[in-house]
C-alpha cells in the first residue's frame, strides 16, 4: 500500500516517529509471547495484512493473526488514545527529568570548588614520580 505523500515525514522527526513505532511493535510482540506462538513471524504476519490494507487485523488469544472485528474484539478510539497520550506524557517528563538533572550535575561540576577534577598541584600524568595512566588524582587525592 503507497504511502499518503501527505503523510510522510521527510525530515529529523522522521527519526522519532521510527522510534515510537518500534516501541509500539511491543504489544503485538507481548501478546503473542504470552500465547506461546513465535513473536517474529506474528509481527511479520500482521505488518503484511496491514500492509495490505486490512487494519482490523490483530494478535488473537491464540497468538494467531486474525480479523479482531469478526473475533469481538473492539476497543474505543478514546480508551486506545488514553493509554497513547499517558504513555507519551511519561515519557516526556521522564526526559525533561534527565535533562533537568544532567543540567544539575554539569552546573554543580562547574562551581564546585572539592571538583576532584581540577589539578591541585600535582600533574595529571605523575604522582608521586609513578605513572598511574593519567588520571593519578582518582587514586592520590
């Protein structure tokens, strides 16, 4: 099936739409390892009908591809787009978080005047006339 050009993403972003897909190629990868069936050769199943336009296709209890309308299983748009939004919102706190805290850290490393990492006298490649590869203060201060 081409690809709406409307749809397509020609620039950076494209590097993290790919991402976000990989990361939610996991559910059908879960729900067949929890049925006991191959979890390659289902994802490569259901990509290939959904490839070829049939979208209703899932991973059935049985670890099976098959038509998830016919089988019963439906789920509203809105509890689907729910889960999606909590779970990218984690995600974006969870990296502000890691920005905030390595902005911390790089702060603190800057002012701190017990920053092991300043020469206090001695060069970094002696100590003491012995060659400790370079970084002798981790070992003599």
């Amino acid at each position: 099936m081409p690809v709406d050009p409307r749809l397509a993403v020609n620039d950076r972003s494209q590097l993290a739409l790919t991402a976000f897909a990989d990361a939610m190629e996991i559910v059908p990868r879960t729900l067949a390892t929890n049925a006991g069936t191959d979890p390659i050769e289902v994802v490569a199943r259901l990509r290939t009908r959904h490839d070829a336009g049939d979208t209703d296709a899932g991973v059935g209890p049985s670890g099976s591809v098959q038509d998830m309308t016919a089988a019963g299983v439906v789920e509203p748009a809105a509890v689907v787009s729910g889960c999606l939004t909590t779970a990218v919102e984690t995600a974006v706190i969870l990296l502000r978080i890691d920005d905030v805290l390595d902005a911390e850290e790089t702060a603190s490393a800057a002012t701190d005047p017990h920053d092991h990492a300043h020469d206090h006298g001695e060069e970094h490649g002696q100590t003491g006339g012995h060659d400790h590869g370079g970084y002798p203060w981790a070992l003599s201060h």
